[in-house]
C-alpha cells in the first residue's frame, strides 16, 4: 500500500507541476523587461497587424505605432479601419 501510496504522489505532482508551468511562463514573461525593437529590427522597419480595429490587434498596432514602427494594418471592417 504505501509504494502505490508514493506512486500517486509523484503522479500528482507531475500533473501539478504539469498544469501550472504555462502560467509561470506567462508570469516571468510578464516580469521581463521589454526588448527594444527597433535596435533588432532599425529604425526603417515594418509591421503588419491583423485584426487592427478591435482586441489585441488594435492594442498591438498602437503599442508597435508607439514605438515608431511603419505599419500596414488591415481589417476585415473598413469603417473602423479609416
């Protein structure tokens, strides 16, 4: 009984461990400063965004815009895109 006892145990964890390493990816990622990308990229480049009127594709064209990046952003609605 107690080496199937230790054996869930370890199973246990590993599901644990399993199943929280995506949100500790998330959260160091989160805690790591930016990486400045217009020194990788210079100071010419481009970006394409999808989705740019609503949700992250906005919020991602306008941080990219921020930075002085070039943008070509496209939308399936051409209302909220002009």
């Amino acid at each position: 009984m107690d080496l199937i006892t230790n054996i869930l145990f370890f199973v246990g964890i590993f599901v644990l461990v399993k199943s929280i390493l995506p949100y500790l990816y998330e959260f160091l990622l989160y805690l790591l400063p930016m990486k400045n990308l217009l020194k990788i990229y210079g100071s010419d480049s481009w970006a394409i965004v999808t989705g740019a009127t609503d949700g992250l594709g906005k919020a991602f064209a306008e941080e990219l815009a921020k930075l002085g990046f070039n943008l070509i952003i496209i939308s399936r609605n051409n209302e909220k895109l002009r």
